[in-house]
C-alpha cells in the first residue's frame, strides 16, 4: 500500500483530500485509480487509510476508512548539524529521519564550508518527507532553518540534557551519558561539520551546559556521527 503525506488541514472526519506533488505522484506516476486503498499520514500522528473515490486533474479525494493516532515518542531527539559539504546533508536528514529523530536544526559553525540555496534547502524538506513516508513515521520530523552556533547554544536551555561530539574527549562515552539520564524529556545532539568543532565553540557549548561526549576511538565523519548518535539513542531508549 503506497504512503501519501496529506496536512491535517486536508483530512477531515470523512475525507483526504490529496494535493500538489503527492497527487501528481498518485495520479501520474503511480496511476492509481479509483477503488484503491492508499496509506495517509499528517505528520503530527494520525495515520489514515483511505480508499479513493475521485480523481481530477487538481486533487485526488479519498474515503477515510480507518485513523489511527500515535503519541510522540520520548525523549524527543534534536539533531544540531554543522553544515556538511556537497549533499552529505541530505544522507544525513534520510538516515536520522528513519531512525527516529525529532528535529534537525542545521547549524552554521566556524568550520561550516556551504550556505545552502533556498532550491537546496526545498530539497532537503523532499527527502525528509520521502524518508518519513519511506519508514511508515507517523510523525514527520522538523526540519528548521539554518541557525548560526551562538544561536543554537542560546535555545539549550530547554532541553533536559545537551550533547557535543568532540574528538579530544577521551573519557565521557555518548552511552554512558544517556545511561546516566534514563528518564530525560528532550535530548540535544550537537554534530560538527568536517573538521569538528573549533576548541573556542566546544567551550561555549560547555559554558552552556552541554556535555563533551565521544563515540569511540575511531574519528567519524560528520554524517556517520549523526547517524551514529541518534541510533545509539533510540536503542538505549527503545524508541
């Protein structure tokens, strides 16, 4: 059954109403037709099935036959990522959105090579949303503008507990961070770009309550640390 991203102001007690891309992929590319059932999410938890009754060339409309509703799962993950060269950014964005991450802030740090176009940044809300369609999410992760360092180190205030991935740290494992927090609301994942993180901003962010962690001896790069971060998270929280 093929999966379609419909926003919640599209559904109501009856009726899906599908839209624009996802109805050009419905109708043109899938050619699906009326009486075929067809897999709705919202993004914000509810998951439909729907059977379509009406196609035109403007919207598809479908029949809600069952909805079902999933709480988020917690702790909720935040992603902050130094800005990778070329499209290592959108590996990272499909991986973490199929692992189960929250929210990912694209981060401009010292070392951050690229500014993103605005067609690369549409592009990058494409392959978060095909990746949450792609593993059946019922919540689709936020995908937020990109932040400056100092501007993301100012909003940390606000989760339980706070992360940098630093190659000089030795002793603290990401493992036994989260093992020392097992009941925490919100984690936040700082995630340098190639070259890590310049000594002066891991102190800022130790200054702000964040805690140096490593994920072995081996130095990874940016998108295998992301990856790898948040997979370590949803095991040892069974999320």
């Amino acid at each position: 059954m093929h999966t379609f991203y419909v926003p919640s102001i599209q559904i109501n007690e009856k009726i899906a109403t599908v839209r624009g891309s996802e109805q050009h992929h419905l109708r043109n590319v899938l050619r699906l037709g009326l009486g075929d059932t067809i897999r709705i999410v919202d993004g914000k938890g509810s998951i439909c099935i729907g059977e379509i009754y009406k196609i035109n060339t403007e919207a598809t409309e479908a029949k809600i036959l069952s909805r079902n509703f999933y709480e988020r799962n917690t702790p909720s993950l935040t992603l902050f990522q130094g800005l990778p060269k070329n499209d290592k950014m959108e590996m990272i964005l499909q991986k973490t959105t199929e692992l189960g991450v929250t929210q990912i802030v694209p981060m401009s740090t010292e070392r951050s090579l690229q500014k993103p176009s605005e067609n690369r940044c549409e592009r990058w809300h494409r392959v978060v949303l095909s990746a949450t369609k792609q593993c059946k999410r019922a919540w689709l992760p936020e995908l937020c503008e990109m932040q400056q360092f100092e501007n993301c180190l100012n909003t940390l205030q606000k989760y339980t507990l706070s992360l940098i991935f630093w190659e000089n740290e030795k002793e603290q494992h990401l493992k036994a961070a989260l093992r020392k927090a097992p009941e925490v609301e919100s984690i936040a994942f700082l995630v340098g770009p190639e070259g890590g993180f310049t000594d002066k901003e891991v102190d800022a962010a130790i200054e702000n309550r964040c805690i140096p962690v490593t994920i072995g001896s081996n130095i990874l790069r940016t998108e295998t640390a992301a990856i790898v971060s948040i997979a370590i998270a949803t095991y040892e929280y069974q999320i």
